[in-house]
C-alpha cells in the first residue's frame, strides 16, 4: 500500500490553517470588519444582518453607492399571482450566497458601500398609487446618486423604477439591457394601461427608456405578434434562438453598440431563463435561455454604464423545493456584482461598507 512521505505529511500539516484565516489578507480584513458587526457566514438559520446578502438596512443613503430594494407588486401580473414575495423568498436565499465573487475577485462589501433599503411599503391596493410609491422611492435613491437594484415584484415594478430613475436625472432616457422570454410591449385592450406585458410600451411613451437604444434578449413563445412596437420604434430584439446559434460574445457585442456608453438600465425577466430552469414565474416558458448564459451577459456588461439593475417575475407559488430561488438568488448576486464593477470603476476607490 503507498503511503505519503513523512515529509509531505508534515508538509501538509502546516497548512492547515484555522477558520478564517486565509493566506489573502484582505479577505482577513474583510472577515475581521464584518463578522465583528455580526455578519455571519455558517449555515445556522439565525443572521443577524437580515438584508440582501447580509447588507446592512439603511434609510440614510448618505455616501451609499448601491441601494438594495424589494418592491412587493404583483397587482400588475396577468398571470398567476404571488411575485409580491419574491423579495421575500429572494433575501432569505441570499444570506448563504456571498461575500466573494469567483470571476472578479471581489468582495462587494469592500468595494463599495451597499445597503438594504427595505421594502417598498405597501400603501394601497392599487395599481396606479403602488407604482407611484416605487417611482418615490427610486427618485429619492437616484437624487442620493445610488446606483439601484430592485428585487420585484413583476415586471411593472421596472416602470416604477425607471419613473424614479428618470425624474432624478432631468427626465433622462435611459439605454436599455432587457433579458426576458417577452418584450413587454403590448398594447392595453382594457384594464390598466400599465401592466406586466406592456411596461416596456408605456416607458417608451413617457420617455423614460429610449426604444432606439434599447436590446431585448431572450425572446421566444407564443406570443410574438404582440410585439410590434418594440420593432415599430427602433427597439432591437435577439431572440432565444439567435442566443443559441450566434453564442453571447455576439449578444454583448451587439448589445454595446445599441445601447453604447451613455446611462444603461439593466432589467431581468427570469422567465427568460428556460421553464426547465425557472419554474418559479408568472409566465413560465419553455426553449429559453440557460443560467449561465444570463451570467455571461451580465458579467459581460461590466464595462458599461449601468445605473441601476433588477430581477423580476420570481414567484415563490410555484418553487416548492426553493431549487429556482436559489438560481435566480445567484443570479441576483451577479447583478449586485456588475454593480458593484461599474460604480468601483467611477469612483476610482473603494468605499467599503460599514455595518
Ligand atoms: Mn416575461
């Protein structure tokens, strides 16, 4: 029977290390500053840091970079209800995921300083005042000059939010970077004039996103003849297929020429992502995108202007095993990460967060 040499075993024995003590001093660093502010990093359940990823929640937004938000909606969901807990669902899965970013190298809490900003409050059962509520919330966020992630809620949030967004920068229209299995460009036939399927229609109207700088990735289904406006009004679209026949380098490639350095709005749809991986969505469809092609979209985005980012259409009602939250919490963790690239870039240092 081989054995190992006295003198590799002794070897070995030195480098076993204790807990959290590791051979990257900012890592140490890290782990010192935050578990000293109760971040904690086993499996145990209890987290003291109970916001996204352990942020910290803050209200005062002085010297924040990136605020965090969940905004609870799915009054404007056509399909089945239940994304109102997805920020829920969403912030639970993320206390296990983090501090480190693989491909980066980052640690997001030491680039940048991020907080939870809570929840988006509920003040009515109703469509038109809720989305009004959201775009308060992003208008104060975007006047402290946070960069904004939002954890919907469906996708009607993502009009609140550009609301916001756009107010805050003398009525900017923004670029935007759409991933999603629909163009959300349909027309209204009754009912509110903003909804799920239309958001990208009506954010177009108000002049909060500009169509001709606008890219719609993932498009597939059964639904493709409600889209003529987005092909009507210079929006371009690269369907599911494209996806797969041309690969993402082309995506990326294609996308930063449409939506080019100027002020870029990140929105993901996670029933762009195929059924077999997503489930856990209003409008499941089948013959989509993988996780990690998503992933290689946003980590290809690194070099762009992005001021704002979020996840949308995650609904708990159909995730019964917590299998496609924890994908889409992964995915989420990209975004925060993106981010966190672009805002370390503009600053020029870090700015780490404090507990
Ligand atoms: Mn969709």
């Amino acid at each position: 029977m081989p054995k190992l040499s006295p003198e590799k075993l002794a070897h070995y024995k030195t480098l076993d290390r204790p807990a959290f003590d590791f051979e990257d001093e900012s890592i140490n660093d890290f782990f010192a500053r935050s578990s000293a502010a109760g971040v904690r990093f086993d499996n145990a359940g209890f987290f003291p840091q109970s916001g996204f990823f352990q942020a910290p929640h803050k209200s005062d937004l002085t010297d924040v970079d990136i605020a965090i938000v969940g905004s609870p909606l799915d009054l404007g969901a056509i399909g089945l209800a239940g994304g109102r807990h997805g920020p829920e669902a969403i912030r639970k899965w993320s206390h296990v995921m983090g501090p480190f970013h693989d491909d980066s190298g980052n640690i997001p809490f030491q680039q940048c300083h991020i907080a939870d900003y809570g929840d988006v409050p509920w003040s009515a059962t109703d469509l038109q005042v809720r989305l009004e509520d959201i775009a308060t919330v992003f208008q104060t966020l975007g006047e402290a000059g946070c960069a904004t992630l939002n954890c919907g809620g469906e996708h009607t949030t993502a009009y609140g939010v550009l609301k916001g967004l756009s107010k805050a920068n003398n009525d900017e229209a923004f670029g935007l970077i759409h991933i999603d299995a629909h163009c959300d460009t349909m027309a209204s036939w009754g009912g509110d004039a903003v909804n799920d399927g239309s958001v990208f229609r009506q954010a177009v109207l108000q002049g909060f996103i500009d169509p001709e700088r606008t890219v719609q990735i993932g498009i597939r289904g059964r639904s493709n003849f409600l889209w003529d406006f987005s092909k009507e009004s210079g929006m371009t679209i690269i369907t599911a297929d494209e996806v797969f026949e041309k690969g993402v380098p082309y995506v990326l490639d294609k996308a930063k020429e449409i939506v080019g350095l100027d002020k870029t709005y990140f929105s993901f749809d996670v029933d762009g992502l195929c059924s077999t991986e997503m489930m856990a969505t209003t409008g499941p469809e089948p013959f989509g995108l993988t996780p990690r092609q998503v992933r290689d979209m946003i980590l290809g985005s690194y070099d762009l202007n992005i001021i704002g980012a979020d996840m949308v259409e995650f609904n708990p009602a159909r995730d019964p095993s917590g299998a496609f939250a924890n994908v889409a919490t992964g995915l989420y963790w990209e975004l925060l990460n993106l981010l966190t690239n672009v805002r370390r870039r503009q600053n020029g240092k870090d700015n780490p967060t404090q507990w």
